[in-house]
C-alpha cells in the first residue's frame, strides 16, 4: 500500500515539475535580448529573481529526490510475506533438487561404494602382483588426423 501512494506522489511531482518549468520563462527572455543586448541578464542581479514559481520547483525537486530515495529503499527491501508469495515462474526458474541414491544400490554404470567391477581392483587399491596404474587425467585424447600424409616426392633423376 505505501509503495502505490509513494508511486502516485512520485507521478504527480513529475508532471508538476514538468508544468512548472514550462511556464517559467528563461534567463535571457527580456525583449532586448533577441537584438544582442546582453545586460538583460544582468536586471536582477548575478542570482535573479526568485518567484514563487521556481520556488516550488525546488520544493518539487526535493520531494521527486526523496520519494525516489524511499521508493528504491522499498524496491530491495523484501518482507516474509513477499518471500512465502512464490509464482509459477519462480519455482520454474529454480533447478530441481536431485534425489539422494539409495543406500546400497549404485546409479547404472557405477559400482557401489567399497565394491568393484569383477576383475577389477577397488578404486585406490590394486590387485597382488599388479602394478598401480597411473592415475587418469581429465585431458581429451588427442585427435587422429583427417587424411593421411602426403607420400614423399619422388628422388629426382641422374
């Protein structure tokens, strides 16, 4: 509810601003100025005149900085409510959770735990009067060439 009143503040201090600038006139707006004479500016001084129309458009301002201010504070801030409040896209995005194995059964194409393959030692261990094989690496094998060397040129002649 606080974030559709500030929403509503926030539109209507926009477009007032907007109005209010509008029907403000500029600086060198003076009759004289569109002829080259410069001292129009210089009328009211260095600063200007402050009417009650650029006054409200700097009481505008702040309040168009503060309601941004507030309204980006609610923007990152989330509540219980908001985080129990889940859509159908929310838990599509979310990954599925994977089932835990069951104990003493082994996924298809992997030995259980502390058992091995028949014929084949336990990873870790070898088997008597074999060697340790060398560990495997996670490197591709290196690719077999797509056409068969070019046969050696001929000796030339005598």
């Amino acid at each position: 509810m606080l974030h559709v009143i500030l929403s509503l503040i926030q539109v209507a201090a926009s477009v007032l601003i907007v109005l209010l600038v509008l029907l403000q006139r500029g600086k060198g707006a003076e009759a004289g100025a569109g002829f080259g004479a410069g001292a129009s500016g210089t009328v009211f001084g260095a600063r200007g005149a402050t009417t009650a129309l650029s006054r409200a458009t700097a009481v505008l301002a702040a309040i168009f900085m503060i309601n941004s201010l507030a309204l980006a504070y609610l923007g990152t801030s989330t509540t219980k409510q908001q985080e129990a409040q889940k859509t159908i896209l929310d838990e599509a995005a979310a990954p599925p959770a994977k089932p835990a194995p069951q104990s003493g059964t082994a996924a298809p194409g992997t030995a259980a735990p502390g058992t091995a393959a028949p014929g084949t030692a336990a990873p870790g261990t070898t088997a008597p009067g074999t060697a340790t094989p060398p560990p495997a690496t996670s490197a591709p094998a290196p690719a077999a060439p797509a056409q068969a060397p070019a046969p050696s040129p001929a000796p030339p002649p005598k």
